[in-house]
C-alpha cells in the first residue's frame, strides 16, 4: 500500500524511552495508524522516517509497500520505501 504521512506523534514510553503513533492516509482517503518505539528492533528502518518528518519543509512523505495488518493497524515490521510522488510539470 502507499500512503502519505500525516503526523507522528511522540509519547513516553512504560518500558523506557518514546513510542511514536503514525498516521497515515492512502491513495482513496482512508486512514491508518502504526506505532513505533525506540526500543523495537524495527526502529532503525522508521528512524529516516521520524527525521524527515522532524525536518520537513513542507514536502509530503509517501511511504510505499506498507503491509496493513488489520482494518486500519499498519504493520511496522513493514520492508516499506520512500515513494516518488509525480508532480505535475507547469509549462507557461
């Protein structure tokens, strides 16, 4: 599936350090969540993602090859990629 990045947002951790939830719409509009932790060994593929949401400029972040678990849920064991995102070239 891809979608794009709508916010992460950063809480304390009960086991130590932060957990974050990401939330995300596809293509159609539908939402979806994935929570991420510090201390997950799956953080090191989420870490690029968390920095270039922390320094966006205001680029959209598509992810692509996100697996959905259930419903909604996001897998964050997910072997995702950042998808190109074609933008409309203006000719004057």
């Amino acid at each position: 599936m891809k979608a794009v990045l709508i916010k992460m947002v950063k809480h304390p951790s009960k086991y130590g350090g932060d957990f974050y939830y990401g939330f995300f719409k596809d293509e159609e509009g539908n939402s979806f969540k994935v929570t991420i932790a510090e201390k997950y060994r799956n953080f090191v593929r989420w870490k690029p993602v968390l920095e270039k949401y922390k320094n966006n400029t205001g680029q959209e972040i598509w992810l692509d090859n996100l697996r959905v678990l259930k419903k909604n849920i996001i897998d964050s064991d997910s072997l995702f990629s950042f998808a190109k995102v074609e933008v409309p070239r203006l000719d004057n």
